[in-house]
C-alpha cells in the first residue's frame, strides 16, 4: 500500500461508525446482515433486524440514498454502517462510488446492473474497491425472474479471469448463478436448481483456489443452495469458513415473514411467509459447527467489512 492509498483508507476508517456488538437474544452472539437493503421508511431496517435477532447490519445503500441511510445510523448508533452502489456505465456513477467510500461506507454493492463482470466499466470498481480496502458485492443471475428480465453481471463462467486480474481487490459473489454454480451441474432452464450437488461446481473450486473471493449467503439464492443436500453442506460450510458471510437480503417486514416477501419472484415461492434471515440462520446453525456459525455470521463479516467496534 503506498502512503496516498494509506492515508485514504485510514481516512475512511477513522469516518466509519463504531458499531456496538451486544448479543443477540436468539443466535448466542453478535449477528451481523451484510446484505440489508435500506428501506423506503428506513427504521423499518431496525424492526427487521430487532425480529428476527440480528444486532447489526450493513444498509445496502444507492449513492442518492445515503443521507437517508446516515440518518438511521443517527437514528439507531451502533447497529448500521452503509454501503454504497451505483451504475459505472453511467456518467458519475464511479465518483459516487469513490466520493461515499471517502464518506464512511464500508462496502460497495450490490453492484446489479447489465454489464459484464469482466467491462471495463466494472474493472474501474474493482480498482476503487482495492484502494479503499472495502469488498465489492455483485449479483449474478442470468435466468429472468419475470418476463423480460436482462441478466445481471455476465460471464460468470469466465470469473477466475477476473479474480486473477485483480488480486487485491475482494470479491462477495451473490444471486442465483453464483449460487447455482456451487454444483457441477447447472441447469439453463430455472434460477434455483435442486437435489443433490454434483461436487466440483466453479463457487466451490474459486472458493478454495481465491483468497479474494467470498460468498454472500443471503436470498433464497444461499438458503436454497445451502437447503438442497445437507451432506455437501455440512462438507461446503466446514471447507469455506472463513468465507462464508452471512446476510439476509430479506424483504419481510418484522423478522417474522410478515408482509409480503419473495415477492416479483415466484420461483422463490419456497420462502414465501418466512424470513429469510432466520431461516438462514437457523439452517448454518443446524448444518455447521458452533465455531464456524460463528465465523459466517459475524467474525468474516466484521473482518472483511471493517466496521470500527465501540
Ligand atoms: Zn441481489
Ligand atoms: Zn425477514
């Protein structure tokens, strides 16, 4: 690191919030969501995460977003840090980016718009991302939720290309392809395949070969991969954990199921009622090691997004 890029991230760091780390009531320690989405009435993200036991979690923020998203860290100190995200194919989108980072946000993601993971307007994130030392999140997903639905982040089947070319930037794959992938076998015709995994499917080989690649377990993406054979699970969580980073991308409103989740997607009907969050959690504390429940849900998470403790 030279003394500029040094300085940058020290900067950020000393802008981050400190986060408070107290213990959930239901999952025996600190939960951190590192896949929250800011809502529209943004202290609906505190009464999502006070339902289902998480304590703390990082707000998926779009750049024009992030005074809403400061105003609930003000609202609620110690639970949230923020992300940011905006479209690099679009005039300013890289500033912003750039520009929240310098400001405190720890992350950059989700990062869904139609571009191909190896543009040039996506390498120029990954460079802002290895600068700053903050993860980049994308979301991988070719098969169409509904009619006329584009792919998101292309050529996933060419990801190591990428994660070669830039070694110092660290990468959360998420969505229905990535997690698709952790089989050797991936069907073109669904978005969540099931029954047993055939074992040597991309995630789980670019898992083990990339130290810069992790898995974002959130969406009835994770859960569904990690549901579909519990003996490869318990061998996948066991093999990748300190890679495994817990989040919810949950959509229902208390922590219960309550509201309308899942919803625009009804080939992820299997979570309908449910919150995902829990249901996750609850599955890597059936199928892993209390050390390693540990690891997925709070300890990689805090370690690869940095957020400063009080
Ligand atoms: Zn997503
Ligand atoms: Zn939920």
């Amino acid at each position: 690191m030279d003394r500029r890029t040094f300085l940058t991230a020290a900067l950020a760091a000393a802008a981050a919030p400190a986060l408070r780390s107290d213990n959930s009531p239901l999952w025996g320690g600190p939960v951190l969501d590192t896949h929250l989405h800011l809502r529209r009435d943004p202290d609906a993200c505190f009464t999502h995460i006070q339902g289902c036991g998480v304590t703390n979690a990082v707000l998926l923020t779009r750049a024009p977003d992030e005074a809403k998203a400061m105003e609930e860290m003000k609202r609620r100190p110690g639970h949230f840090v923020r992300s940011v995200s905006a479209n690099p194919a679009e005039a300013g989108g890289v500033d912003a980016i750039h520009a929240a980072l310098k400001q405190g946000a720890v992350s950059i993601g989700e990062l869904k718009y139609h571009l191909a993971l190896d543009s040039p307007e996506m390498g120029r994130v990954y460079d802002v991302a290895a600068e700053m030392n903050v993860p980049v999140m994308v979301h991988i997903q070719t098969y169409p939720h509904f009619n006329g639905e584009l792919p998101y982040n292309t050529g996933y089947e060419h990801f190591d290309k990428v994660l070669r070319a830039h070694p110092k930037t660290n990468f959360l794959g998420h969505g229905d392809l990535f997690w698709a992938h952790i089989s050797a076998d991936v069907p073109t015709d669904r978005a969540y395949p099931l029954g047993p995994i055939k074992p040597g499917g991309l995630t789980d080989k670019w898992l083990s070969e990339f130290p810069n690649l992790y898995a974002d377990m959130s969406a009835n993406s994770g859960n569904n991969a990690l549901s579909r054979d519990p003996e490869f699970s318990r061998g996948f969580l066991e093999r990748h954990q300190d890679k495994l980073v817990f989040g919810s991308d949950c959509s229902c409103t208390d922590g219960h199921g309550g509201g309308i989740s899942q919803n625009n997607n009804p080939e992820a009907a299997r979570l309908a009622g449910k919150c995902v969050a829990r249901e996750t959690l609850a599955l890597t504390q059936r199928l892993a090691s209390p050390t390693v429940f540990r690891k997925a849900t709070w300890e990689n998470g805090t370690r690869l997004f940095r957020p400063h403790f009080s």
